[in-house]
C-alpha cells in the first residue's frame, strides 16, 4: 500500500511539473513558439528576424520543452505498476506511446526550437539577407508543424490508454477519465485538419480546449 500511494504521488507531482515546465516553454518562446499553440500561421516573409528576435527565449523555451518531455515520460514509469494489475497490455500502451515516443518527441521539438534559435542568430552575425538560411527557417516551421501533428497522435493513443486504465482503476473520478476520453475525439480531429493542410481558421487552439483538464 505504501509503495501504492508514493507511485501514486509521484506520478501526480510529475504530471503537474510537465504542465508547468509547458505553460513555461510557450510564455518564454515569444511568438515564433506562442503562435504555434493559438493556432496562427507565421508570416513567412519575415521568418529570420523572428527567429532573431526570440532566439534567447528560443533558447530557454527549449530546454524547459527539455524538461517537460522528461517529467511526463517519467510520469509513466510510476503509473506502469499501478495500471499493470488490471490490465497490461494497456499500462504498456501507455508507458510505449505516452511514454518512450512521446519523450522523444519533446527531444526533437527541443532540437527544432534550438535550430531556429541558431538560424536567427547566424542570419543577424552575417549581416546579409541570405535565400538559404530563408529556405532553412521556411524548411524548420514545416517540420515542426509535421512533427507537432505526428506527436499529437503519439499523445492521444497514450491519453486513451491512461484514461481508460484511470477509469477502470479508479485512481481519479470517473467522470474525469470519460471527459478526457471525449476531449481526444475534437483533439485528434483537430490534429487530422492539420495533417491534411485544411486551415481551422485560428480555432484549434479551442477545438483542442477540452481536453486541457
């Protein structure tokens, strides 16, 4: 019972870290990060001098990004025993999904961000309006975005997994395992728009609101 409730414990304290080191990482970014998370297109024109502008908060912004992806991954390892007993093969769902790919995913954001960061200050230190690094930064946001909607779907097979493995085990109320269950259906909708190209009109960031709790 005792090691029960520190896992228990633990992995509350690291979920809450993660959400901090997170709300840290967008406050921090400037807008190159922030506009990611509210849904709006940079303006592609003028990629460099953001990148240039923010590449000090790029920096930190990174290494908190760093710091999440190690707190939630973490979480998991806590959880796995706990979910094991009822069912394992979705404790192990969750510890592979929301786990190991998705701490790699947060290693790899954190390698883009800290890209921009250096491609906004090589743009400043050569002093010259370079079509190359252009095409760099225009490269850098594609990318971030294929890896923020491929990370999403990473996500959301780990969240199903640890609601139901919550729902079923009764470590937090039901009703708050059935509302992050319905929270992933406009969630991963709103990931497929983005795969697809499909513009939301600045409304994902809503769409994705239900599953914050």
């Amino acid at each position: 019972m005792k090691t029960y409730r520190m896992n228990s414990a633990m992995a509350g304290g690291l979920y809450v870290l993660g959400t901090v080191f997170g709300v840290l990482s967008v406050v921090t970014g400037g807008q190159t990060l922030s506009s990611s998370v509210t849904d709006q297109a940079l303006e592609t024109a003028d990629l460099l001098n953001l990148f240039a502008a923010d590449a000090s908060r790029l920096t930190s912004a990174a290494f908190f990004i760093l710091l999440m992806g190690i707190s939630l991954s973490s979480m998991t390892v806590f959880l796995y025993p706990l979910f094991k007993k009822d069912s394992e093969e979705l404790a192990l769902g969750m510890l592979i999904f929301r786990g190991a790919l998705e701490g790699v995913y947060y290693f790899i954001v954190a390698l883009v961000v800290l890209t921009m960061a250096a491609l906004g200050s090589e743009y400043v230190a050569s002093g010259a309006d370079s079509a190359t690094l252009q095409s760099l930064g225009n490269v850098l946001v594609e990318f971030q975005s294929f890896v923020g909607n491929s990370g999403t779907f990473l996500f959301l097979i780990g969240a199903i997994c640890l609601y139901i493995s919550f729902y079923r085990t009764h470590l937090i109320p039901r009703w708050l395992s059935v509302w992050g269950l319905i929270g992933a259906v406009p969630y991963m909708a709103n990931a497929a728009l983005h795969l697809l190209h499909v513009d939301t009109g600045g409304i994902g960031f809503y769409i994705e609101m239900p599953l914050v709790p």
